[in-house]
C-alpha cells in the first residue's frame, strides 16, 4: 500500500478535506483517511483497524475533554423538522445520522457528489 500527503493552501476545514478528496478520486485511491490537524492517534493498530471494519465510511470512537470531563462522540441523530441535532455519547441503539468527521476513513468514490 502506497500513501500520498499533501499540503494544503486552503484554511478552511471543508476546502482542504475536499482538496484531499478530489486527489484521492483523481489518483483512483483505494482509500482516503481524513484526519484534523487537531486529532491525534492513540492506538498504533488505528489504520489497520479501521481498513478491517466493514463500510464506505468509517469513523473511530471520538474522545475529548471539556471541563476536564472526558466526552465520547458516536456520531447523532439529525431531526430536520426543527433543523438540529443530537450527539451521541454512548453507543447508539440504531445507526447514527452522521458520523464525526475529525477523523475518518473513505472509499473516495462514496464521497463523490
């Protein structure tokens, strides 16, 4: 397996995921792994857990700390009635609307839009 990186000029969350994106489609990547430039890895086994998993698009369990008090974030449910939503912070009892998109592995072709 081969990886490319590559340096953004575009400041914004969005312009540079989808600078990456539009890379990866170009390129005929198999894969495309977006991560924050905030995030970090705690697990050495994270990429080959995450190539294991079974999906387009698959999000490792979120952790962060507000007030000192460790979150987790399993993704939520949207409700476009009223145009908001909910985050999770325990596992789900059905699959989540969206997933945190801090970190996240993709086939490039199931975020062509």
């Amino acid at each position: 397996m081969s990886t490319s990186s590559i340096q953004s000029p575009i400041s914004v969350l969005a312009g540079g995921n989808n600078l990456g994106i539009d890379f990866a489609l170009k390129n005929n990547a198999e894969y495309t792994l977006l991560i924050n430039n905030d995030a970090t890895v705690e697990e050495k086994s994270f990429l080959v857990d995450m190539l294991h998993a079974k999906g387009d698009i698959i999000s490792p369990l979120v952790k962060y700390k507000v007030d000192n008090q460790l979150i987790y974030d399993y993704g939520g449910r949207v409700d476009y009635l009223f145009g908001h939503n909910t985050h999770f912070h325990s596992p789900p009892s059905t699959p989540p609307d969206y997933i945190p998109a801090s970190v996240f592995l993709s086939k490039p072709k199931s975020l062509k839009g």
